[in-house]
C-alpha cells in the first residue's frame, strides 16, 4: 500500500533559526513564535511541498540539540499549545508533519544528568549514560567521566542497552504523537542509535500510527542497514547529495550517474526500491548557492533533486538563493533569521522559486518520479539524460551544466511513444529511434511520455 511519504515533497525548517531566537536559553518567559512560523505555510504550499521537517523543538540550552526536557517545547518558539496549533493549521492546509528526534544524547541540564552530578554514585540513572565513571573527570569538571558525542561534552550519549532509557524515549515519542499528532520522526544520529532499539521503535510507532514515518540521519556507511520493514522508512542521501554540488562543479556528470547507478539501477542497485531522503543543502551543510562555482548550476541541481529516485526537501531560504556557509565550524550562517514578506518582494535569485514550483508540480503529477524505475539514457561530462519509467509510461529528464548550447541524441526509452515536453507543451520528435533535444547552458527538458 503506497504511503504518503513515497510521494512528498519536504520543506526542511529550523526554527530557532528562521525565527531569529537567541541562540542561548536564559530566559524564564516564553516567548510565541510559532505564529510567525504559521506564516510560511502558505508559502510552502504553494512551493509544491506537502511535508514539512521542523526540528529541534525540545527545550534546550543553545542550538537545540542539547536537550533540556523532551516534553516540551522549547520557550523560546513558543509552548506546546502553540505546537499544537501549528500542527493543526499544517494539517488543514495538507502539510504532514515531521520533527527532529534528538535521542542520541541529551544535554547536561537534563533531570537525568543532574541527578548524576547531584547523587553521584547513588543516582538511579548512573546506567541511563555511556561511560560514566566516577574515577575520571570531565572538561567541566564534575567530578565524573561520561561518553559525549564526538567529544563535545555538552552532548551526554545515553546508553540504550538500560532497559529504562528505552522506555524513556518510547514513552516521548508516544507523548509526541498523542499530544501533537505528528506524522513522523526525523532521528538524529541515527547511526548511532543501536539496530535493536530502531526495530523496537517501530514496532511501537506502527502500533500507534500505521502511516508514520521514521527517517535517520545518516551520513557515511551502507544505508541499507537502517532501512527495513523492521527499522527505519528512510535515511538522508549524503552520497547523492555530495554529487549534486561537486558533479556540477567539476562539470563531471559521471560521478552523480555513477551514484544513481550504485545506488538505484535495476541490475545490482544497492538501494533498488528504497525512498532515501533527498537534499542539496540542510542546516548542517553550506547552502547550495554558496557552493556552486557557476550560480546557474542551482537549475540542472534542482531538476535532478526533484527527479532523481529519492524524496526531494527544500531548506527553507534556498527557494530564493540565499547564501551561507560555516565559518570556522561555526553553524549559525547555515540557520539565518528569515523574514519571509522581505524575501518574497527581494529575492537574491528572482526565476529560483518558480522553478522549484514548476518541478515540485511535475513530481506531484508525474508519478514515475516516486515510484518509476531508473534508466539511464545519455552520458557525458557535461550533458545527461535518463529515464524514470512506471509500466508503459513515464518521463525523461534531460540536462546541460555546459556553458554553452548543447544539442542532445537521446536514445528513447521505449519505441513508440510519443514525447512531450512538460515545460514548453511541445512534442519532441523520434527518427530512429532517438530524440533530439537542444538545451541552453543550465537548462532542463522534462518530458512525459505514454
């Protein structure tokens, strides 16, 4: 039975950073945010998006990560009645709803931790941390050892082998659906989450929502280990995503062919049938406008994120073309203070969002582009052209990174179609077997066939 996230398109929201929240927690009121975010819906629809991925909300110390509570919402957006209505609203304008799920770690203001530092040795929840040791000392001097996420010691890695860590975080998850009514979970760090505890995850979140969708955050490594009936729906694309930018910096379209082919062709495709998680930039990575050496790259980039197998996001900003990149690991450029009204009248790329519009309409009409097989077509380092077929139709993708006109011979995926282009209306000719099919620098054709 297909399920809603086979055919979404995600718009990615980090919250305490387009809202401009301070980046520490020392306030004691809460301040209402979430109505400006309630703002951007609108937007998102008529983007094209039908999901949206907002996260961290938990209260937390600084960038969100660091939690503080899971149970609530994080003061400085608002409160959970707020969350509440927020969810609400997507829901009525047909917007799931999926949060970040920062269960690998908690920050050290957490009641578990701080009945550590308090109780020491006699604390109950000594078990529910890795490596806690009380003949060690950590670099803030508490007297105590523990295991922090890639040695940042504000971030406590919990140890999901104690019995009631995991009945901890179910219990959390459970609150989140039945409070909120979320659709899904985004899982930090999923790999490194125990294999044992994603299994138990979702047998207990498809109890309570047969459609729910759990994604992980993972990088390196074989994506495939996470994704089963059993485990998780989905994992974030690094490898494609690292090939969308640098295939097109290099103007080398071998290396993003090569990918699709390791990953998704028909014959011997690692991922064959699986739904990764698709981006071009995110909240932990340079925006794609800021690495690009030739700016209109951002065209063919957004035609293969939307049209390559995988389920396309759009972080919010980059609809527009905005800038950022990290300065000396500093993340706080990725996560700006958008004011939504300021960009929609000055945008830094005028044509950027109506042509994500345009390919976010074709991948809702165009269903091969969720479920249709992979077939390449035409390859050479700065021209590439393939196919997504579904039964007897299907649609053709076509694109130049070239600096000047390229013409195309695309040999057809299937004999006696007719091809037509989705973007100009216009039918594309067949001799023998081959379409022709002319493109400017940075120009896509999309075509449909049947």
């Amino acid at each position: 039975m297909e399920k809603w996230f086979e055919e979404a398109v995600f718009y990615h929201m980090y919250p305490l950073g387009m809202t401009g929240a301070p980046k520490r927690n020392e306030q004691e009121e809460i301040t209402h945010r979430f109505g400006e975010l309630e703002e951007w819906l609108l937007h998102i629809v008529s983007l094209g998006c039908t999901a949206v991925y907002i996260g961290p909300l938990f209260e937390s110390v600084s960038h969100g990560y660091d939690t503080k509570d899971y149970k609530v919402v994080d003061r400085r957006l608002g409160d959970n009645a707020d969350f509440k209505h927020f969810v609400k609203t997507a829901h009525d304008h047909g917007i799931r709803v999926v949060v970040d799920g920062v269960f690998n770690h908690t920050g050290r203001e957490f009641f578990a931790f701080q009945d550590i530092q308090k109780n020491r040795e006699q604390s109950p929840y000594c078990s529910w941390y890795k490596g806690i040791n009380f003949q060690w000392d950590s670099p803030y001097h508490d007297g105590f050892g523990y295991e922090a996420w890639r040695n940042c010691f504000e971030l406590v890695n919990l140890n999901y082998w104690e019995p009631e860590v995991r009945k901890y975080i179910l219990d959390v998850i459970g609150f989140w659906i039945d409070e909120f009514d979320i659709d899904g979970i985004r899982l930090d760090c999923a790999d490194c989450l125990e294999f044992s505890f994603m299994e138990e995850m979702r047998r207990y979140t498809d109890e309570k929502k047969s459609d729910f969708w759990l994604m992980g955050e993972v990088i390196h490594g074989d994506y495939s280990r996470y994704i089963s009936s059993d485990k998780l729906n989905s994992v974030t694309n690094y490898e494609l995503h690292k090939g969308l930018y640098s295939g097109h910096n290099d103007h080398n379209y071998f290396e993003i062919a090569h990918t699709i082919r390791r990953e998704f062709d028909q014959n011997g495709g690692i991922y064959k049938g699986m739904k990764l998680y698709s981006f071009v930039d995110n909240h932990d990575v340079d925006r794609i406008a800021s690495k690009l050496n030739i700016p209109g790259h951002i065209y063919p980039v957004h035609t293969l994120l939307f049209t390559l197998p995988g389920i396309p996001s759009v972080y919010y900003g980059s609809e527009f073309g905005i800038l950022g990149k990290k300065e000396q690991g500093n993340d706080d450029p990725l996560r700006p203070a958008v004011v939504l009204s300021e960009m929609e009248e000055n945008p830094p790329d005028p044509r950027l969002l109506d042509w994500i519009r345009t390919l976010a309409k074709i991948h809702k009409e165009q269903k091969a582009l969720s479920y249709g097989n992979y077939q390449e077509l035409f390859l050479t380092n700065r021209q590439y052209a393939f196919a997504r077929i579904l039964g007897e139709e299907g649609v053709l993708v076509a694109v130049n990174n070239d600096l000047q006109e390229a013409e195309l011979c695309v040999r057809v995926p299937c004999y006696g179609k007719t091809y037509r282009s989705l973007l100009s209306g216009e039918e594309i000719k067949e001799e023998n077997g081959v379409l022709r099919i002319r493109l400017n620098p940075n120009e896509s054709q999309i075509a449909v066939f049947k």
